[in-house]
C-alpha cells in the first residue's frame, strides 16, 4: 500500500483552471447517457466517460494528474471503455456459467414445493455462492483490468491472465485498498447526489470518475515501478 495518496485522488481535480467546464461537459455526456439509454445509444456516453477515467489514469501514471484530460478525444476514450467492458464481461464469464443452471432450475421450479425446489436450494448453494464470490474477486481486480487498458490500450492486455494475476499479487494490498475505497466513494457520492435533488448525482458522478482514474493512475505508478526494479535487479 505504500506510496498510494487517497486524499490526492479526491481534490487534484479542483487544481484544474478549467475543472469547471470539464465537470459540466462531463455531466453533459452523462444526461445524455440516461436520456438516450432507453434506445441503447446512451450506452456510448457511459463507454466515453469510462474511457475518460482510464485517461485519467494514464496521465497520472505518467507524472501529470493536472490538468485534467479535455473532452477532446472522445473517439479514443469510446474505445478504450469498450475494451474495458469486453475485458470485464469476460472475466465474468465463469460467473454467469455458474448462475446458469441457477436460473434454468428457478424457471422449472416455478412455485413447486417438490424435488426440483430441493435441487434448486442445492445449486444455489452449490454454484450460486461460488458465483458469488468469484464475482467479488472480478471486482477486485477490476483496477488492475482497468490499468492494462489504459497502459497497453489492448483488450488482449486486460486478458492477460498471468500478467494480471501477477499484478494482483505484486499490489495485493493496494488492489484490495482501491476498490474498497471506490465501492465506499461510490456509495457516498451517490447517496450526496440523490440528496442534493437528484442533480447532483450527475455532478458526484462524474467527480467519481477523476478518484476512480487517479487511484488506478497510482497503482500503474507502482506497477512500472516494480517492473523496473524486477528489470534492473542482478540476476
């Protein structure tokens, strides 16, 4: 965990002189994302400000966290969230294996009180809680996934199963410590917005995106940094 600022990752954005104007287009995007989601378009607008906390990261890893990444390359940061999204649904994918036979059987039970309910209760506790808990180890490495995106700009990076499973163990701490403080920030920047009459969840969402972008900026610091190490040790 050493070398991790969690206090940085929630004000360097402020630092910005046009933190403002940046705040408010990303709001923009993000209406337009829930407006339009109803017709499947707005999903672009959710991959767009993905893609723009994985800038974030990027510019961090590299030393400059201000000023903040313009909205102006909003092709590139559309397809870096789609590659994000790809690498997470497929990571998930042992996950959804093992729910399926969940959903099947809870679709036959259909109210029956006999064998199937019994089966049923049995592969819920059988496949429903390996589910589960697979599913919480994805959201642990989600930081890492979100790294090898914005370092290699490759899904393929983000598969890398050794490659991330050794990031993961190298920055065990660190990886736990992130996502458990951007589930909490989540929470509460969420909570804040819904309180401040619903607007302000737009505004809390897209500040989240900058403490999510310099945290997994932090980490690629850390992660170069061991790797240089591993480079210039003695063999």
């Amino acid at each position: 965990m050493a070398g991790l600022d969690i206090g940085r990752a929630y004000t360097f954005g402020f630092e910005d002189g046009e933190w403002i104007v940046k705040l408010l287009l990303g709001v923009l995007i993000l209406l337009f994302g829930f407006v339009f989601s109803i017709v499947l378009v707005g999903v672009v607008a959710f991959f767009i400000l993905t893609g723009y906390s994985i800038a974030v990261a990027r510019n961090v890893a590299e030393g400059r966290d201000v000023p903040l990444p313009r909205w102006e390359q909003m092709g590139a940061m559309l397809v870096d969230g789609v590659r994000f999204a790809l690498a997470v649904f497929v990571w998930s994918l042992p996950a959804l294996f093992l729910l399926l036979p969940v959903l099947v059987l809870s679709l036959l039970v259909s109210g029956d009180e006999g064998a199937l309910a019994v089966v049923l209760a049995i592969a819920m506790v059988c496949l429903g809680l390996p589910a589960l808990l697979y599913s919480l180890f994805v959201a642990l490495l989600t930081p890492v996934l979100m790294w090898q995106i914005a370092a290699e700009r490759r899904v393929a990076a983000a598969l890398n199963v050794g490659q991330v499973l050794r990031i993961f163990k190298a920055h065990l701490g660190t990886v736990v410590l992130i996502a458990v403080v951007l589930w909490i920030t989540n929470v509460v920047a969420s909570l804040v917005g819904l309180l401040l009459c619903g607007v302000g969840f737009l505004v809390t969402s897209v500040w989240y995106l900058w403490v999510e972008g310099h945290l997994v900026g932090q980490l690629g610091r850390l992660t170069r940094a061991g790797s240089t190490l591993e480079e210039v040790a003695p063999a």
